[in-house]
C-alpha cells in the first residue's frame, strides 16, 4: 500500500521569504501526487496535483510542486509567502484505487 | 458547478450519545463519498467510502457507521458516543474509479464529545 511522509511538522517562515515542505512518498509505481491546503477549522482545498508529464506542476496561490521519482519526493514550493499563506498543508497520493493517503500534514506560521 | 455540504458544522455530544452528520453533493451524478477523520495534531484517515447507493466500505474497525440512502446523500453515524470520537469529520467526493481523480473536500464538522 502507499504512503506518505512529511517530515516537518512545523514550519515558521518570514513573510516574503521561500517557502518548501517537503513530502514523500512510497509506492512501487508513479503515483498520483496531491497537495492540500487547510485553514484553521475548514476544510481542505486542492492547491495542485500530478498525473503524468512535465514533473513541475503550478497551482493556486502561487504554489508549485516538483515531482522527483529518484528521491520518491513531491516537494511543495512558494518563492515568496504572504501571511495569509498560513495554513496547515497536507502532501497526499493515490494509487489508482478509490482511496487516497494522506501525511500527517506539515503547519506553516507567517511571522510579520 | 459541483458543491458538497455537510452539516452540522460543529457538535456538542455527551458521552452514550447517538451522532448523524449528514454530506450531500450537488451537480454530479453517481460520486464517490468519503469520510475522512482528522484527530488534533494529526492527519487525515479515511473512514468509510461509497462507490454507489447502499455500497458502503470501512477502512477501520470503530464506533462508526456510515450509509448512502440516496446518490449524493452520505450519512455518518454512531449509535452510543465515546470520548475518542471527538475530531473534525470531513465529508469528500470525486468522480470515476480511479483515484487519480481530485477529491473535493466538504468544509467538515467538528465534533467534541464530553
């Protein structure tokens, strides 16, 4: 079965500066690769995903994510953070069931 | 446009307590549903999943049940509450059998039960 891990649990980054979370994953084939995004006590919204193709994926808000099949890595990027990119952000993939998998997820603070 | 709905938004529950947290979805036909548990400080784990009416697959064993009266109705559910059912329940869909698919996630319900 796959899974995912993200290794930081929590990330405290200056508004304007980089951002990366990193994620990976284990499965025997090329997964589908997921990032989520959740505010505080709402849901989770897709920021970008990965099927197949160019290995660098852009989504919303600015993100993007890097598919790297050597290092089984899905590593989320933003070159500059806005406070309101303080969230909790969930790496996830699926194996082409009904079900996908989530890590533990990765929160991010915005310090002004 | 597809929307999900799920309510109530927030539950205070003694513990023994029956629970019902509904999910609808709209602007689709014939989705998968999800139930997804998000327990403080750690993350999500599915619950129960639907790939049609009265078709209901549990991943863990637990105090929940779910159920699928209709197409885009799902229904999570616990006939006596314990302490460790408290969480944010997150109701979710996609489209077709391939979860390559993007799950959409409903706005979930935070349950606290006392």
């Amino acid at each position: 079965a796959q899974s995912v891990t993200q290794p930081d649990i929590h990330i405290t980054v200056s508004e304007g500066a980089s951002l990366e979370l990193r994620c990976n994953y284990s499965y025997g084939a090329t997964p589908y690769l997921f990032w989520y995004v959740q505010s505080p006590g709402q849901g989770l919204q897709l920021l970008l995903k990965y099927f197949s193709g160019d290995t660098l994926v852009q989504g919303i808000k600015g993100f993007e994510a890097e598919f790297k099949r050597s290092q089984s890595s899905f590593n989320l990027r933003k070159p500059s953070v806005h406070w309101s990119d303080a969230a909790e952000y969930f790496c996830a993939v699926g194996a082409g069931d009904y079900k996908l998998s989530f890590g533990a997820g990765t929160t991010v603070t915005v310090r002004a | 446009s597809q929307t999900i709905h799920q309510w109530p938004a927030t539950l205070v529950q003694p513990v023994g307590s029956p629970l019902s947290l509904e999910c609808t979805v709209e602007g689709t036909s014939n989705p998968n549903l999800y139930w997804y548990r998000q327990a403080a400080g750690r993350g999500l784990q599915l619950l129960f999943y639907s790939v049609g009416i009265g078709q209901i697959s549990s991943e863990v064993p637990q105090n929940l049940s779910a159920s699928r009266p209709q197409d885009r109705q799902f229904i999570l559910s616990s006939k006596k509450l314990l302490l460790s059912d408290s969480g944010f329940y997150l109701c979710a869909w996609n489209r077709g059998i391939d979860s390559g698919n993007t799950i959409y996630f409903g706005e979930g319900s935070w349950l606290t039960v006392v």
